[in-house]
C-alpha cells in the first residue's frame, strides 16, 4: 500500500478512535473518513484492534524518534518531555486516553496497547545503549523500569491528578530518577 495511503487510514482510525470511542470505530468508518475501500482495509488489517495496533505504531501523528542530546540525563528529559506532550496535547491525548480506557474492556485492544508499548521501548533503548557507551549507565541498571518510572509519574500527574507539567518537571523527574531523592545510599 502506498504510505500516502495508508497515514491516510491510520489519521482516520485515530480521528474516529477520539470521537466515537472504541465501541463506534468501524472498519466501514475509517474507510469512509479516509476515501479508500474498506476492502482495501480488510485486505491489510484483518479486526479493527489489528488496524489500530497498526496506527499507533506507524501513525505519523505518534512517530517517535528517541532523542540524542549527548547525555543520559539529557535525553531522559527529552523523553519525559516527549511524554508529556504526548498526554497533553490533542489529539494525541485524546488517542491516548480513548485508547488505553478502552483496552481494560477489550483484550484485542490491550494486546494491541502493549505492541505499541514494547515499539516504543525497543526504540527508547538505544537512549540507554549510548549511555552506557559513554559511560553513564552501569550494566545492572534496568532501563525498562527507568522508563516506566519516568512514564508513570508523567500519567500519574497529566492524566489521573489532571495536574500541569510545569517547564521544570522534566529535569525534576529525570533528578529523582537518576539521584534519588534523598540522595542518600
């Protein structure tokens, strides 16, 4: 399929995954908001989970190239900030949160949540690879935990306490991370 084509589908699949919630997206809709056959649709994704699995990996609207700042901690609040505009900001919020409040109901969509989640962490380990090249990072240290540490307490305060991520909360977060908080051992 032409890749015109096919950001055309996924812009379509995420604009009706917003407005009309996972329940009222439709192969049929998406084919009818992007102008191609939904036979066309079907021909390359088989459910609408396989088609949104598909958008929220190669959607334009989500592309993700992980940050090259030089530094560990550099980076690291470059993917804070990267979250941050991700839950912040429509219509990825509004993606974001449609989505994942869907996938507790639906374990097609859950699988497809988790795609999207392992996509983003294979492309956010090179942060990781660079750094213990350059030296920052020791071998034992566990950059999955790291990230979902930093991903938590941006959803936490974005979504679930609906708080502002002031221009400071990036380095914050990164510093309770990478420092600790007590910076005690």
């Amino acid at each position: 399929m032409a890749p015109r084509k096919e950001q055309q589908i996924f812009q379509a699949t995420l604009e009706l995954l917003t407005v009309r919630g996972y329940e009222g997206l439709t192969i049929e809709g998406v084919a009818e908001r992007s102008g191609v056959n939904k036979t066309t649709i079907y021909r390359w994704w088989p459910s609408k989970a396989a088609l949104l699995a598909a958008a929220l990996v190669q959607a334009d609207l989500l592309l993700f190239d992980p940050p090259d700042t030089g530094t560990l901690r550099g980076d690291l609040e470059e993917l804070v900030r990267g979250m941050a505009a991700l839950l912040t900001a429509s219509p990825t919020s509004d993606v974001a949160v449609a989505t994942l409040g869907a996938a507790v109901h639906h374990p097609e969509l859950a699988t497809a949540v988790r795609r999207f989640f392992t996509d983003r962490f294979a492309r956010e380990e090179a942060v990781f690879a660079r750094a213990r090249r350059r030296g920052e990072l020791p071998e034992t240290a566990d950059p999955l935990l790291i990230v979902d540490l930093l991903g938590g307490a941006v959803w936490i305060r974005a979504i679930f306490r609906g708080l502002p991520l002031d221009d400071d909360f990036a380095a914050h977060a990164v510093s309770a991370v990478l420092d600790g908080v007590t910076g005690k051992r």
